[in-house]
C-alpha cells in the first residue's frame, strides 16, 4: 500500500473530475452486439440436434480501458478518503476534507474552522510533516 502523500492528497479534485468525466464516456459509449448459433442436443435420447440463437452485448475494448481507470482512480480516492476520516483529531478531518475532498481555498477553509488563515495552515503543515 503507498504511504500518504501531500501530492496524493492533491490530486483528489483532479481525480473527482477525472472520474465524472469517465462516467460521461461511459454513458455515450457503444456496446459490441453479437449475434450467433449453437448447436446441441438433449442429454437423453433421441438425441435430437437443435440450433439456439444466442445474442448478447458485451463492453467496447475503450469501455473496458475506461471501468479499468475508473476503478483505480475510485481506488486512490477511498484512499484519500480513508486517510483523512481516519485522523484523531476531528479540527484536522475538518480541515483536510475542506482543503482536500471539498478543494476550498485557505480562506474558506479558515472560516469553516473558526480560525485565521495562518493558524489553518500551521495546523495543515503539522498533519502533513507527520505524513514524513
């Protein structure tokens, strides 16, 4: 498993972009329809040969490249997410979720704490030295 990184933690907007943007592909993306015939018979006799028509649809290569991305990036977004509910202190879960998860700038971030922008900061440079 990789350790917790700030670059990490900074890439969870970029991903949650990312991802909507897959989804949207998805969406529009076309399946391949096949068609075919099988050809069998009962286990008991009279063995009698019948023809089946099977159809059926299966996801595109590029659909399928697409749900691989998807589940890694939903991956390292639980991740991040695992990473900052699982903080002690409740001020840091809220200050990381704000920064991280939310992508809120210093001074929102400050506000939603109760706290000026500096002390917001000195209380993120703490939680991210302890990630060294």
């Amino acid at each position: 498993m990789l350790k917790m990184t700030k670059e990490r933690l900074e890439q969870y907007i970029k991903l949650k972009k990312e991802l909507a943007s897959i989804q949207k592909r998805l969406e529009n993306n076309v399946e391949e329809y096949g068609v075919d015939v099988v050809r069998g018979s009962s286990a008991e006799h009279p063995y009698t040969e019948r023809s089946i028509l099977v159809c059926g649809s299966a996801p595109s290569r590029r659909s399928q490249t697409l749900m691989k991305r998807r589940t890694e990036i939903e991956t390292e977004m639980s991740a991040v997410e695992a990473f900052i509910a699982g903080l002690r202190v409740s001020e840091d879960r809220l200050l990381m979720e704000c920064r991280y998860i939310d992508g809120m700038p210093w001074k929102e971030v400050a506000y939603e704490l109760g706290c000026s922008e500096r002390t917001a900061f000195e209380i993120h440079k703490n939680i991210i030295n302890s990630l060294r």
